[in-house]
C-alpha cells in the first residue's frame, strides 16, 4: 500500500482498500473504507468520494465507533440533522467517553421538528 501512495497511484489505493472492504464485511470492512476516505480526502481533495466511502463504512459496520464518529461528523457537516440524530443515537451507547458523544449532539443544534 505504501508503494502505490509513494507512487502517487491513489486510485489504485482506493480500488484496493474497496476490494478488501468488500471481502472483509463488517469492522474490517469499515476500517478499510475509512482508509480509503482518508486517501480521498488528503491525496485526491475528493470530497463527494470521502463521504460516500464514509456512508459505505457506516452501513459495513453500525456497531463500529469510528464509522459511526465519522458519520456524524460528515451530518454535521452537511448540516442534515434527521440523518444525525439517527446516527447520534447509534453512536452514544457505543461510546467510550460519553461526553465526547453529548458534545458532538450539542454541535449538531437542536433536534429538527418532524411534520406529517
């Protein structure tokens, strides 16, 4: 992997981190989508890639802290607060510091109102 960075290939880093995601599933699967958002994200400034690999890594893994972090980082971002609070809620009880969860719910702002 440290050959195709060194090489400047980032696609093929990306193909590759899918592929072992998609063998892998679950946490791994995760861990490697996460990996490959990172590539996205520093080497290829590919900000459509980067979420879609993070939401890739969230649906591989709901129980993992790390894709669920991302996730709402990336909601928060994208200020899309229905999806938030539904990942929110995923998020706390898998948390290892709570307060680092009730934080990341207070910069999300208040809850949205639901219309039928």
């Amino acid at each position: 992997m440290e050959g195709l960075r060194a090489r400047g290939r980032h696609g093929d880093l990306l193909d590759i981190y899918e592929a072992g995601a998609q063998a892998a599933g679950g946490s791994r699967a995760a861990e490697l989508l996460l990996a490959a958002a990172s590539v996205a994200s520093g080497a290829l400034s590919d900000a459509d890639t980067v979420w879609a690999l993070t939401h890739c890594a969230a649906e591989a893994a709901p129980e993992n802290p790390a894709a669920l972090r991302a996730l709402v980082e990336g909601l928060c971002a994208r200020k899309e607060s229905a999806e938030l609070l539904a990942a929110l809620e995923r998020l706390i009880p898998l948390s290892e510091d709570a307060l680092q969860a009730l934080e990341a719910r207070r910069r999300a702002g208040p809850a949205p109102q639901i219309t039928e």
